[in-house]
C-alpha cells in the first residue's frame, strides 16, 4: 500500500462537503480560570478552506453552496469528520451540518 502525503492543498471535497480549520479552544473560562487540555469543550466553530462543487440536483446539474472559502461557520456539535494535518485540526462536513455564518 502506497503512502498518501496529505496536506490542505491537496484535500478536495466532494458534492456538498466543506473542509474547515477548526477554532482554537477557549484557555479561559468568563471568570478568568485556566481549563487543562481535558476540561476543553470542542469548539463549534471554523474558517472554510475548501468546498465542493455543490450537490447534484435530479436534472444533473449542480447547486451552488451557500458558503465560500475564508467563511467563519458555526457547525453542529458531532457533525463531520475530524482530521488532524500536522498540529492542526480540521473538520470534513456537510453543508446541511453548518447552523450560521459568523461575522
């Protein structure tokens, strides 16, 4: 079996999924005390890196994605999956698992 050097270039989604890096965690709670590395909960939110062509429609032809890259979104809680390139983190979803788009 061939190894696969995989980096966010070369990570092309496919239909409607979108890859997104993923927000750090919070370091603090409102009050100011630090949270160790298990206490963190998952963040929910990410910045888009790449999307897919958009789904097929019954006729054949494509829907555009309501997202584009460089997008915030805040995405459900156990949607997608997760992907660890290097340090970071990433999240491989699709579109109908993003709530909003974050400003």
């Amino acid at each position: 079996m061939a190894a696969v050097s995989l980096s966010v270039s070369t990570v092309k989604p496919l239909g409607d999924r979108v890859f997104l890096k993923v927000s750090a965690a919070e370091e603090k709670t409102a009050g100011g005390i630090l949270l160790p590395d298990n206490a963190k909960e998952k963040p929910q939110v990410g910045e888009i890196v790449a999307t897919g062509p958009g789904k097929r429609n019954d006729d054949g032809s494509r829907s555009e994605l309501e997202v584009k890259i460089g997008d915030k979104v805040l995405y459900s809680k156990y949607a997608g999956t997760d992907i660890k390139l290097g340090n970071e983190e990433y999240v491989l979803l699709s579109e109908k698992d993003i709530l909003a788009v974050v400003s």
